[in-house]
C-alpha cells in the first residue's frame, strides 16, 4: 500500500470541510512527488481525489510551495535565494548567470543532466547571502565563478 492509498484510507470517513483534508494535501503532494519529481496534472487530480479537496485547491497549495514541482526538474536543484539580503547581494545577477551558463530559463531544463535552477524566498540564511539551497545543502556566499563551478560539479555528477 503506497502511502496515497493510506491517505487516502485515513480521509474516508472524515466530514468534507475537515481540516484534516486540506492538512494531508500537501504531505500526499510530495509523496507522490518523490516517485515522479514532479507533479503533472493527472498528480494533481489524483491528490484532489484522495483529499476530497477540489483540484483548483490542490493547484493553489502547489504553486504556493516552493518545494513542490509543476514541471520535470533535473536530477539536482539549486534554489537561489532573491529576497531583499541576496538581491542586495547580487542574486539577480546570479539568476541570469545560471541562465547564461545552463542555455535555459529558471525553471527549464536545458539538458537531461543538467539541474534545475529556481528562484526563491528568503531561505533563512541570510548571512551566506546571496545564498542557496543545494538539493536542500545550504550553500553561500556566492559569486558567479563559485555557481558556475556549482553547476558544473552537479552536470557531470552521477
Ligand atoms: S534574504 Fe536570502 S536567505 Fe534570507
């Protein structure tokens, strides 16, 4: 039994409006996330099935979480922090090196082995900024040279 059909199994008996429902959304999300790296919509309409929650819900709470994927990402993320620490910092620019060095927009994958590069909120580590999570690895302060040398190690590691 996955862990949806437990879910699932544990909301059944639950009344519609309870709380529980909308609690279990995002556990189920990245539940089946960690099986597929991301969630299309059949995934979608799937965690709306076993919240009993609508899935204009479901969509909402996954654009809402920065940890929970729209699109295929690649086998490595890095999530550069752009809030006001890092901005000031440079993150922007740091943004539009990954672009440059990757050949795709934040958010694409330009080849299968190449690692997703997103923009975040503040990650809480303000003083290595500007900063990033590595796979969810604190990384920072970074420069230019240090990201590229970054995204290099993550395209040619198994
Ligand atoms: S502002 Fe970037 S980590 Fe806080």
């Amino acid at each position: 039994m996955t862990d949806i059909d437990t879910l699932q199994k544990d909301l059944a008996n639950l009344p519609p409006d309870h709380p529980d429902r909308r609690e279990a959304a995002v556990p189920a999300m990245l539940s089946l996330q960690s099986e597929t790296g991301y969630l299309d919509d059949a995934a979608i309409e799937k965690i709306a099935e076993v919240t009993g929650l609508s899935s204009t819900e479901i969509e909402e709470l996954a654009t809402f979480y920065s940890l929970i994927y729209r699109c295929p990402t690649g086998r490595h993320i890095v999530q550069i922090c752009d809030s006001v620490c890092c901005s000031m910092r440079g993150a922007d620019q740091l943004l539009t090196a990954a672009e440059n060095y990757l050949g795709a927009p934040l958010g694409g994958l330009a080849s299968e082995c190449a690692p997703t590069v997103l923009p975040s909120i503040c990650l809480g580590l303000c003083d290595k900024a500007p900063a990033a999570l590595v796979d969810g690895e604190a990384a920072g302060p970074l420069n230019r040279t240090l990201l590229e040398t970054l995204l290099k190690r993550l395209q040619t590691e198994e």
